[in-house]
C-alpha cells in the first residue's frame, strides 16, 4: 500500500492527465468542422472555376461563326471600284421638253440645237440645255483628227433658245410656230474654251431690250460647260413671217 501523500499525488495527476486528454479531444474535434469548412470552399471555388472555363472555350466557336458569317457577307458585298453611278448625273429640271420645244421652235434637224429648256419666263429669260454627242453631224468635219463643237453653232443654240423668249406660245403647233425669227447682229462674240463631245452646253439668254413695233429684240447669252465659261456675245434677233 502506498502513503496516502503519495496516492493522492497519483491520483491528481491522473485527473491532469485526464482533463488534458479531454481538452485536447475537444479541441481537435473543434477543429475539425473547421478544416472541412476551410476545404469545402476551395471545392466550391473549383466549381465556378470549371464553370468559368467553359464560358471562353464557347466563346471562340461563336467569334468564329461570326467571322465566318462576315466573311461571308463580305464577299457577297465586295465594295465597289472606283464611284458609284448613282447621283454624279445632275437630274436637272425640265419647263419644256424636246416635244414642247419643236412645237414652237421651226428648226430640225440637223440644225435643231436645243434639246431641253430647264427654265423660262416669256419675255425675260431661259435657259437650255444642248447635250454635245459625238452623233452630231459637223463632227466627222470639224475636225476629224480632233472632234470641236463649231463656235458659230454655239452662237445658233443661244439665238435658237432666245427665240423661245421671244415667240408666242399660243402660237404653237404640230409643225412648229408660224412665226420665223432671225439674226440681225451679234457682237462681243467669245470664245473662252473649246466643247467636245461629252459635254453639256448650258446656255442662259436674257432679253435685254424689246421693240415690239419693229420685232428687234436684243439679249445677252452665255454658254457654260459645268463653272466654265465657253462662249458669250450679245444677240439682236428679228421677228419674221
């Protein structure tokens, strides 16, 4: 038998001993839920993560179908060489035709030289139009190796559009106008560049003087093709029957 000093001595430290055992136990099973809650969201996290890249390894495959789509589109609508057709065309006005106008002007051709009027008021002005084709019947002479409008016919077109101001339109019909007009004068004639097939001669005629009793009317005309000048004079035409 051991001293009773000596049993208790043993007896306390078995409790220590004990109390640590049960200290430790309930500190590791504390642990524990600690440890797999540290794990379970590296496992939550992986996931998303396996989620996260399926969305870019999808993501090609659609950039490539839309490129292929593009690419597609893009060769079905290869862009255009050069200026489109569309608006380089003036769509200029019309007050007469070519109709209108050979029912009032006596000419034909091959001397009719106005083929649309795109403005007029009777007794002020008018502007007309001459479209200069290669067609045209003084080309093959005039010149052969270098085909020029004849001054002399640009001068005729602004006295044939002058006469639209000065004849009456009542006066009308299938096989033009009864009434005749014809050149009394022309002065400051010039000639400022040459017009060739192609072009379009613009021609504006004013009315600067009229004397009815005698049918002497004097105007100003100006031929342009597109801003430039090509032709002017002043014109004294004369009413005739």
């Amino acid at each position: 038998p051991l001293p009773c000093g000596l049993r208790n001595a043993l007896v306390t430290s078995r409790s220590i001993q004990l109390s640590d055992m049960f200290t430790l136990s309930a500190s590791t099973a504390r642990a524990a839920p600690v440890v797999a809650s540290a794990r379970a969201p590296r496992a939550s996290k992986s996931a998303p993560a396996s989620v996260a890249r399926v969305g870019p390894a999808s993501a090609p495959a659609k950039l490539s179908a839309r490129r292929d789509v593009a690419c597609f589109a893009a060769k079905e609508e290869a862009p255009q060489v050069g200026s489109a057709a569309k608006g380089l065309g003036k769509a200029l006005p019309m007050e007469m035709d070519i109709d209108a106008i050979m029912k009032l002007l006596p000419h034909r051709y091959p001397f009719l030289l106005v083929d649309r009027v795109l403005e007029i008021e009777q007794g002020k002005y008018a502007i007309g139009l001459k479209n200069v084709t290669i067609n045209d019947n003084f080309f093959p002479g005039h010149f052969p190796q270098r085909p020029i409008m004849p001054g002399v016919l640009m001068v005729e077109a602004m006295a044939q559009v002058g006469g639209l101001i000065m004849l009456d339109p009542e006066a009308s019909g299938e096989g033009g106008t009864q009434q005749e007009f014809f050149f009394a004068g022309i002065d400051g004639v010039k000639f400022r560049r040459p017009v060739v097939p192609g072009d379009q001669l613009v021609m504006r005629v004013d009315l600067t003087k009229m004397n009815k009793r005698f049918g002497i009317a004097k105007m100003k005309g100006q031929c342009f093709v597109g801003e430039e000048l090509a032709c002017e004079a002043e014109l004294t035409l004369a009413l005739g029957s």
